[in-house]
C-alpha cells in the first residue's frame, strides 16, 4: 500500500458522521506500553531497537486487524511523507522527526495504528468519528490483549504499565477528543472553554497546525493522570462530565450568535465565502480559518435552524463532483475534505512532488475554488 | 584552667596552632584574647547556635538526593541527573531504584495518586492479580462513595468484604 492511496480522501474519523459530530469531530484513545526484559528506548542501543521493532512489527502484522494492514518504517521515509503521516495524526511528531529504527502500523482504514519505538516501545492508538469513547476503549482493549497474549509487557503492581516518562505511568492511557469551537471564540468566550479545562486538569493543544496554536478552531483535549484511575473511569467522566459541559457552552454561544448577532454570523460566513470563492493564493492557516466558519454555518443550519443569506447562498452550491450529497449544497464532508486535503504535505503528496510555498497556496486556492464555484 | 598570659582568670578560649608542622596551644581568658585581637562573641543565643548547627548537618532530602545523584542503575546505567535533563527514564527498574525522589513527582503529576488501579496483563500471577483488584475495588468504593452512589458503594464492600476473605 502507497500513502497515495489514502491521501487523496479524508479519513474515517474525520468524514463528519458519529455522535455530537458538529462539535465533537473525533474520539481518540492511546496507549503507552513497554516490552518487559528491555531498557526504555533513551538506553537502548540501535540494535537493541531494530530487535525491539521487529519482534513488535511481527506481533502487530499477524493480528487479525482486517485485510488492510500496512507498515511504514518512519526512519527510512522521505520528509514529505513523515509530514503526511503527522498531518493525518497517524504519528505524532516526535515519531516523525525522532531518532533510530522506528515504524507504525496501520489497520483498520486507519482507525488503529502502532507507533513502534516511539518515547515508548510501543503505543497504539484508536480513532473514531465522533463522540465515541467507549467505542474507542473497547476497541483498543481488545487489541491490546491481543498484543499482550504474544509478549510480555513492563508491568509492576505498584505502579502499572511502566512508561519512560512518569507522567504516562500506570494506565499509559490518552483519552483525547477533538473539538470545534468556532462560536465560543467568535463570541470573546473561548476563555471559559479553557478555564474549565484547567479546572478539570485537562491538557488542550491545537488540532491542527504546530504547537498549541488551535488553527480553524479546532482544539484536542486530553486527560493527564493516568496513575490511580480506571480506564473506564477516565471515559466515563469524559462522556458525562466534560464533553457535555464543553458542547454545552459552544452550543449557548451558537444560540447567542442565533439570538442577538446573527448579522455578525452572517458577516462572518459571506467574507468566508468571498475570500475562499476568489483568492488566487491562499495559506494552510487561512483557509483554516475561512473554512471554520463555512462549517459553523453549515452546522447551525443543520442543527439549530439557523438561517441567513450566507447561509443561504452555501445551499445553493452544488458542491463538487465527488461529492455523494452534492444535491444538498455544499455539506460537511465537502468542508472536512477541503481542510484536511489543503494540508501542506496532503497538497504536494496528492500533487506528485514537494512545492514551495506559493506554489502551495496557488494550488490550495484553486483546489477551493474548483470546490466552491463548481 | 587559668589564662596563660594574665595568670588570673579562667580560660575559656582554647586555641590550637599547627605551624611548620609544629603544634602549639593556648589557653586564655575573655579579656586576654581581646587584647590580643582575637575575636570572639562571648555569647551565642541558642537558637543562633542550633540553626548554625543544623546548616551544616545536610537535610534527609539533601542526603537522599546526594545519595540518589551518585546512584547509578545496575541495569541501565541511568542517573537522576540524566533524568532530570532528558524527562524520561532508562528502565523500569528505575520506578523503585530513585522511588523516593521520583514519588513527588509522581504524585504531583497524577493528582495526588501513587499506586495503580486499572487494568492488569491477563498473565499477571494470581495473587498479584487478586491484590490488584483489590486495589481497583477500594478505588471504585471511594469513588462510589464521593459520586453519593450509595447502592453502587454497598455493592462494591460487599465485593472487597469477599475477596478479602
């Protein structure tokens, strides 16, 4: 299997379906674990890590994940792909950019993938559309016994899975879910998004882009104990404590938007659309930006009932010609696909080779306005 | 003892010299070594006293952190030191060699929480296992307990009463 094949779509758990999918893009749980009999990756030698790599590499491949299992040695691919595959959060950026003989494995339409030799041996992930935690913990459970039925994983009745940082010890549980916030922020109120996430003691950081910098929007918050907790625990106050509180205060500010600024609403989604209709160059934190906005107003359409004449106007595009639900204007897969596909490394690997940056953003304006003005 | 140079008052300055190798001593009065230029602060409030002592008596932390700063990991030749600039550890071995000074850490990164409660590998011994869930079930009561889930509670003594049997 090439990158290719799966860069030039969006992946499942961004295709806009599941649970809360208006504000709650995805659900995502990984898990941190080390092989017993072995030092931490930090003390390891490079054979030590080939031997580490292979004997997890031939684990992970001979599970039964389904027909379509692949594995990418990172530390033997080329830059452009290390970059797509953070870009799609199948590696972290530690993984892409780290040292020695590592890989991941990828399974499922990329729902699961495996980071071998990353901080730790090993650390699988699961990744769902949605509010779908549950879903997401069974599915990892299962696979995680199913790894565990083949080696021996660093344990101690104390402290539990053992992790090379100990802020990870103990469970090695990440419990993460991706939101869009677009009206919070649009209302001066996305200060109270991370007061109660500090409250809480949850960990936020951007969807997208580098560092913390929430492009588009978008914000992934995650929990930071992982010692002294159930698993089930930590999901369950995820499900019912924080992810309604925080729907809760995005969906008061869709309301207040509805209620009192509908014309900053619709100001906002006509500038969206003039821009991302006719700019000739356009950059990845732009068209973040613009696009956020198209996606909120979609979204209240939909949800709340909300109706101006930006909103209007977005009906009565017929969206591009891949698109299943063109009839019904232009819809959220269509708007989840422009953001993931404008990526910088999505754009050049879909393209056939690197670009510079103008001639990213050329491509990425066109690649819109082909979407919006079809 | 009298004072060697006034041959009147007590001598409670007692002086010890060793030059060229030569070792003298002297024993003179208050007074005496004033006038010698020797300084000397007649009296040290106690509590002066105690804390100039304690200096230089290194705490139960600086001891434990000197002690663990020499140790090195017979298994990964790890150093506190090392962890400190790299965040991460060389072995899980290392959990018990630095326990003491890696607990606050622990502690503080996981709200309070040092011990583990959750899942187990399935080839876990039996008696690990048995304390393990022991553990998990005391943890699920206290939670039961703060949630106001009485019912879940009862359940969950009933459970940890059995097992404990």
């Amino acid at each position: 299997m090439k990158l290719t094949d799966i860069s030039s779509d969006i992946n499942e758990w961004f295709d806009g379906s599941g649970p809360l999918a208006d504000i709650v893009i995805s659900s995502r749980i990984r898990l941190a674990r080390n092989l017993a009999g072995y030092k931490f990756l930090i003390r390891c030698s490079v054979a030590e890590k080939s031997e580490i790599l292979k004997k997890l590499k031939s684990v992970l491949m001979s599970l039964e994940l389904g027909d379509k299992i692949f594995y990418i040695s990172v530390d033997k691919a080329a830059a452009l792909d290390k970059h797509f595959l953070v870009e799609r959060h199948l590696i972290s950026r530690h993984h892409a950019f780290g040292k020695g003989p590592r890989g991941v494995v990828i399974a499922q339409r990329e729902s699961f993938t495996a980071m071998i030799n990353e901080e730790d041996h090993l650390r699988i992930q699961v990744l769902k559309a949605g509010c779908q935690l549950s879903g997401c913990l069974e599915q990892i459970n299962r696979i995680d016994d199913m790894i565990e039925q083949k080696l021996d994983y660093a344990f101690s009745p104390r402290y539990g899975y053992l992790t090379a940082c100990p802020t990870n010890l103990g469970t090695g549980i990440r419990v993460s879910v991706m939101l869009h916030l677009p009206a919070l922020k649009m209302i001066g109120q996305i200060g109270k998004f991370f007061k109660a996430t500090r409250d809480m003691n949850l960990a936020v950081r951007g969807l997208f882009g580098e560092g913390t910098e929430a492009a588009g929007d978008f914000y992934q918050l995650s929990n930071q104990v992982t010692l002294g907790i159930l698993e089930a625990d930590i999901v369950r106050q995820f499900e019912n404590t924080i992810i309604p509180e925080i729907v809760e205060y995005e969906n008061a500010a869709r309301n207040q938007l509805l209620a009192s600024q509908i014309d900053v609403l619709d100001d906002k989604i006509s500038r969206a659309m003039a821009l991302l209709k006719n700019a000739q160059l356009i950059s990845s934190q732009e068209a973040l930006f613009l696009l956020s906005h198209l996606r909120l107003g979609i979204n209240m359409h939909e949800h709340l009932g909300a109706t101006t004449p930006a909103i209007e106007r977005l009906y009565t595009l017929v969206g591009p010609a891949d698109d299943a639900e063109r009839s019904g204007g232009l819809s959220i897969t269509t708007i989840n696909r422009l953001f993931m596909l404008t990526l910088p490394a999505h754009l050049q690997l879909n393209y056939g080779r690197p670009l510079d940056t103008t001639h990213r953003d050329a491509l990425r304006a066109k690649i819109i306005r082909s979407a919006l003005n079809s | 003892m009298q004072c060697q140079i006034c041959n009147k008052s007590e001598a409670t300055i007692h002086l010890t010299e060793i030059a060229d190798g030569v070792r003298t001593e002297m024993h003179i009065c208050e007074h005496c070594a004033a006038e010698q230029g020797i300084a000397v602060k007649s009296q040290m409030p106690i509590n002066e006293l105690l804390s100039s002592l304690l200096a230089s008596q290194p705490s139960d932390e600086q001891m434990l952190g000197a002690m663990d700063k020499e140790l090195s990991c017979p298994q990964c030749g790890f150093t506190l030191e090392q962890f400190r600039k790299e965040a991460v550890l060389g072995c899980g071995y290392d959990y018990e060699l630095f326990e003491k000074s890696l607990l606050p850490l622990i502690e503080k990164a996981h709200n309070g929480q040092t011990s583990h409660c959750g899942k187990i590998p399935s080839k876990t011994p039996t008696d690990t296992k048995k304390q393990i869930e022991l553990l998990n079930l005391r943890q699920q009561l206290d939670s039961a307990v703060q949630a106001e889930d009485y019912e879940l509670a009862a359940k969950l003594r009933d459970k940890i009463m059995k097992r404990g049997k």
